[in-house]
C-alpha cells in the first residue's frame, strides 16, 4: 500500500455537532476522523469544488 502524507486539523465544535457526527460515522462503520472526510468530500464535490489527488500535490513522491 502506498503511504500517503497525512494531514490533522485540529478544531472546535458544538457538542451536539460532534455527537451527530459520532453516530453518523457509527452507522456507516467509519472512525468519526474518516466521516469528516467523508462529508467534507461530499459537499466539495456537491459544490463543483475539486480536491487533488496527493499524487497530483506531490508529483515527486512515487510510491506503489
């Protein structure tokens, strides 16, 4: 598998919003750091907004 950089972002959040999002990513079987991503990537993608793949960010690493 190939590595990927990893990137944290650190934020606050209503309690409310944070345990929507705990059962949302319980009914899905994802870690709520994955559900995030999730959500994030489907409104960006809703939104016409284009997130690069880390290949096309980092063109010098070349893994797998």
């Amino acid at each position: 598998m190939a590595k990927t950089k990893i990137s944290t972002l650190n934020l606050r959040i209503d309690p409310s919003i944070k345990e929507a999002v705990r059962e949302a990513a319980s009914r899905e079987h994802r870690s709520v750091a994955n559900m995030v991503e999730v959500l994030i990537r489907r409104h960006c993608d809703q939104s016409g907004i284009t997130i690069p793949e880390q290949a096309d960010l980092f063109p010098g690493n070349k893994h797998g």
